[in-house]
C-alpha cells in the first residue's frame, strides 16, 4: 500500500489503516482493542509531530472500526 490512502476523497495515512485493518482481522471480535489502539498510538509517535493527516486517519479509525 502506498503512503496514503484516500476514501471518500479524504486522504489518510495508509499505514495506520494497514495495521488498524491488521489488528481487526484474525480470531478476535473484529474491534480494536486497548492493546491494539497502543500499537496505533506508537505507530502515531514515530515521527517528530501528529500530522493533519494522522489526526484524520485516528478519527476514521475511531469512528469505522
């Protein structure tokens, strides 16, 4: 997947959606869960600041999974 993803016209950061979409498959309740969202949290931190971008990828996140 490319940096970006864009749905809707919205662009997001592909790899948080890649590693959200990751954690959501496989055995579980298809949710994220507290562990998940830390991974998501760190995935976040790895740059120096918390992008526009990024800002919007949690929201869709939060708001779709």
């Amino acid at each position: 997947m490319g940096y970006y993803k864009t749905i809707d016209g919205v662009k997001y950061d592909g790899e948080l959606i890649e590693l959200a979409e990751k954690l959501t498959s496989g055995g579980g309740d298809g949710r994220l869960s507290k562990a998940d969202a830390g991974q998501i949290l760190e995935a976040v931190k790895d740059g120096d600041s918390y992008t526009d971008t990024e800002k919007a990828t949690v929201k869709y996140l939060r708001d779709n999974l």
